[in-house]
C-alpha cells in the first residue's frame, strides 16, 4: 500500500517513473490498466479541475469512481473523519482521494494503513498532484530540463497550498524558485523574495501567478482586487516581448491575477496545465494502485 501525501514521499526514480508515464499516457490512451479497481473521492471543499481531472484520469484507466458530498455525510451529523474515512474503506475500496482544510487531514488517514490515499489539497501546505503536474507541464516545455531555469511565484504566497508543494517538489529539481508578493503574502522562507513585480521580470524563465484570496486575510491588505490588480496582474504591458511562460493553478480571476489579453497568449499554459492535469493523475494512479 502506497500514499501520496506530499512529493517528498515520492523518490527520484517515483517522479521520473510518473513523468514518463504521463508523457506516454499523453501520445496514446492506455488499455483499461485499473479496470477492477475502485476510487472514493472525498472533497471536504470546493474543487472543479482538481475533482474532475482525478475523475477523468480514474475512468481513462477503466477504474470505478464513487464521490462522497461530506456535506450530506454522517461527517456533518458529527461524526469523526477518521471513523467516516473507517467505514468507507470497510467497502474495500483501492484508494481514497481527499481534499480537505487542515494540512494533517490526508496522513492522518494515511496512518490508518487501510487503502490509499491521495492528497487532493490540503491545508496551506500541500498539492502534490498540482506541483507534479506543473512539474510535467515545464518538462514538456523546456525539453525535459528545467535545471537552472527561474520561476517567480507571484501573489498569495503564504496562503497558498500550490505555492508551497511547488516550492519543495521545483527547488528539488534544480529550479531557482523566488518569491513575490506584498510583505502580508509573503511566507517565512529563505528564498529570494521581492514585492515589486517589475523587479523579477527580466529575471525569469516561469511567471506562477496565484489567485489573490483577500478574504483568507482578517486585515485588509488593499482595499479592492483592482488596487491589487495594479500591482500584481500579469498583463501584455508588463509582459512585453518577454519569452516567459506564464501558469495558474486555477480559477483564474481575469484580470486581476491575469489579463484577458495573456490568457489568450501562446506564452500562457493554464489550459495546458488542466489538460496535463489529467495525463499525471493517470500516471499518479497507475503508481499508487498498480506498480506499488
């Protein structure tokens, strides 16, 4: 048995094994690899490319997907999350896919030892399948090498689950990470960190541009998302000529984090991302439930 709490469970050989896999599952749909398995989805919050791309990937690979809607489970009669995870996996399922608010949620079931489990979110600390998907999506750009390339993470920084897994998963892979963000968004860290967006621009190969979440924020920090936007949107006039690619986890709030204009940029890879989304899940799936 085998789970995927954070990338730092997975070794060297795990990541090279799941890019392989996604690039292959990319060039050509798999047989019905995990037709006899089955996969309980768990989303204790909102999700739409997250939920549906690990559906998607599960039903390529000729697996069963059952979702539970926490919000009319026993879980909102009050009962634990550990005895609602127990009495799920007394169905025997292969795996459970959790999203959920509190970083220890998805080890904690883990620990359990009774069927997999896959972080699908959680907290502020991690995202693994966002990272390794993001990973894969700057393996297919930069031809395989992305040692020694430059990424700015702009924005939430210090609320954000996607910025953190990014952080441990891309820094391991040889890429100079740096932060920018106003001094409220920004994480304790010992990466380079600036506020100004038009200080890293001549920088960077990769711009991660966050959904700006105001209201995870008891004080506010500017007084509207256009103030925001002034500062931190990633527009054709900041961009400029520049050869730098540009990713979004998702939802993108247009034109606050990034302009109409640069969505509809070739330099922008958000629905790529989605699109890769699927193929490493595939990959993630076929790891944990397969190969393992």
């Amino acid at each position: 048995m085998q789970h995927l709490i954070d990338t730092l469970d997975l070794s060297d050989a795990q990541i090279a094994q799941l890019l392989d896999d996604a690039r292959a599952f990319k060039q050509q749909h798999p047989s019905h690899l995990l037709r006899d398995k089955l996969l309980i989805t768990l989303f204790f919050e909102a999700s739409t490319r997250t939920r549906s791309s690990f559906e998607v990937a599960a039903k390529r690979l000729g697996a069963a997907v059952v979702h539970l809607d926490p919000s009319k489970s026993s879980t909102n009669k009050g009962e634990s999350l550990e005895d609602t995870f127990a009495n799920l996996c007394a169905m025997d399922p292969d795996g459970v896919i959790i999203r959920h608010s509190e970083n220890e949620a998805p080890g904690l079931l883990a620990d359990m030892q009774m069927t997999s489990v896959i972080n699908a979110g959680a907290g502020n600390y991690a995202h693994p399948t966002q990272a390794l998907l993001d990973l894969f999506t700057l393996m297919e750009h930069f031809d395989g090498e992305v040692r020694g390339k430059t990424l700015a993470i702009v924005g939430d920084i210090i609320s954000s689950r996607v910025a953190s897994s990014a952080i441990r998963l891309l820094t391991r892979m040889g890429m100079n990470v740096i932060l920018v963000a106003p001094k409220p968004f920004m994480p304790q860290s010992d990466l380079p960190k600036y506020e100004r967006l038009e200080d890293v621009l001549n920088k960077v190969d990769v711009i991660m541009s966050l959904r700006a979440q105001l209201e995870r924020h008891a004080s506010p920090i500017f007084d509207d998302y256009e103030e925001y936007a002034e500062h931190y949107c990633i527009n054709a006039e900041r961009l400029g000529s520049r050869d730098i690619l540009i990713l979004h986890p998702g939802p993108v709030m247009r034109n606050i984090d990034i302009s109409d204009e640069i969505l509809e940029d070739p330099r922008c890879k958000v629905l790529t991302q989605v699109r890769n989304g699927v193929y490493m899940r595939m990959a993630i799936l076929k790891l944990l439930l397969l190969d393992s």
